[in-house]
C-alpha cells in the first residue's frame, strides 16, 4: 500500500540508471528470474499479453522473445521509466495506472507484473483489476522480492537490503531514498500464503507462490 505520488516521482528520478542500479543490486539474477516468467507465460501460447508496472521494459522485451506471436502490450503510469523501454523498440506501450486499467474487461489471456504490485496504492484492488482485465481461465504472473524464510539467510539479506543496497543504489543514481523505500516496501510485501490469499480473495480460482534465489524473491501465477 503506498502513495502514488511519492512512487510515480521516486521511479522518474532513478528512470535514466534503473537497469544498470538492477543487474549491480542483483548480480544480473534478475535477468533469470524475469526469464522464469516469460516461460511460464509461453509454455500457455497466449495471445495477447499485458506487462503493467513494465518500466524500463525488461520484462515486456523477455516475454516478446519467448512468445514471438502473442501481442504483449507495456503499460505504467511513469512516463520517464517507459521512455527506456521505448528506446528498446517495444511498439505497443500506454500510460496505464494498474489500479485504474484503461482497458475493457477480459481483454488479454496473461497479464504480468514484476517488481510492481509492491509500489502500488493497494494489494487487493490492483489485483482485482488485473483479474478484470484477464480473460476467463487466463493467468496473472506476479514477480517480486521477498524474504527468506531461513532465519541466519533472512538476517544477512535485511542487513544487505536496509544497509548495502540503499547505499550502493544511492551512489549509482544519487537518490538514496529511492531504495530506502524499496527496503521497506519488501518487508511490508506479503509474500508465500498471504499473498496466495490475496490473489484468490480478488478475483483469481487459484493461485500458487513458488520461491526463487532461496527466498529472496518468489513468483506467483493466479487463474480467473
Ligand atoms: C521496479 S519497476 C519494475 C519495472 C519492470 N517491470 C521490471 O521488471 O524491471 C516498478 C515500476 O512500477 C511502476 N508502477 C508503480 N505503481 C504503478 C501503478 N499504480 N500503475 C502503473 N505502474 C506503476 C513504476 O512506475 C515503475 O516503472
């Protein structure tokens, strides 16, 4: 649950060194796990595709690589974050707020969010709205950071999250504060049951979490 404001702001000022502060922060793991979902999505042949929250692109771009017939549309309320995925040649980009979809109900068979749901203003009707839009039987694929469950692995990765990343976020794009919000939004983030839960209290028959990089971030896919 977080202020729109705040989130749209803190993404246009880290827009221009968002990929690269990533691949550093991540050791390049987040080309994987993004490479995890663009599978899962074409092992369903969908055909039309919605990536909302997609930013920079990065997950868009994968999924167009692994499903070279579907038409996978981009959509994020950040201009200066799309503009980057623009720039990658992505054809099929709309400002688009994931509470407030600008798009008729059932309108795509697979719908994606990575690094997304986190930022935005609530959980449940964000989800709710990416179900709206989903047609009967398609599928909604969640990518996002998470927390160990293994307690001496859990407390490594909070002193890295609240100390290390902030600090080397900081010094890349200049925004400290940038990843002081990402610290917290990832310990506020539900995550395994809880966001199983979430999914089928808002518009999904089913839903399932599956852990990736021993917890550290996980994936979710949910059925209308
Ligand atoms: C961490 S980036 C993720 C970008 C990309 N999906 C990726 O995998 O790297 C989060 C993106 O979510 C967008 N975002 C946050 N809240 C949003 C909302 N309510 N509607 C649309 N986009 C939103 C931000 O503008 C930002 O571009």
């Amino acid at each position: 649950m977080q202020d729109p404001v705040f989130v749209r702001n803190a993404f246009r000022d880290i827009a221009g060194r968002y990929v690269l502060t990533n691949h550093v922060l991540s050791l390049g793991i987040d080309v994987l796990w993004r490479n995890k979902v663009a599978k899962m999505v074409a092992s369903r042949d969908p055909k039309r595709v919605l990536d909302i929250a997609t930013g920079s692109g990065d997950l868009a771009e994968t999924i167009r690589e692994k499903c070279p017939d579907a038409h996978v549309v981009g959509g994020d309320f950040c201009q200066p974050m799309m503009a980057h995925a623009r720039k990658r040649g992505l054809p099929d980009l709309i400002v688009a707020d994931g509470m407030n979809l600008p798009f008729a109900d059932g309108a795509f068979d697979a719908v994606t969010v990575g690094f997304g749901l986190r930022n935005m203003a609530s959980y449940p009707d964000a989800a709710a709205e990416m179900a709206r839009v989903l047609a009967p039987g398609g599928k909604l694929y969640v990518l996002d950071f998470s927390l160990p469950r293994f307690a001496p692995l859990r407390a490594a990765y909070r002193f890295y999250l609240h100390k290390i990343m902030p600090a080397i976020g900081g010094v890349i794009t200049g925004k400290r504060g940038a990843y002081d919000y990402l610290s917290g939004s990832i310990e506020k983030f539900p995550s395994g049951q809880e966001m199983v839960g979430l999914l089928t209290e808002n518009g999904f028959r089913v839903a399932r979490g599956e852990q990736l990089s021993f917890g550290i971030a996980a994936i979710y896919d949910a059925e209308k």
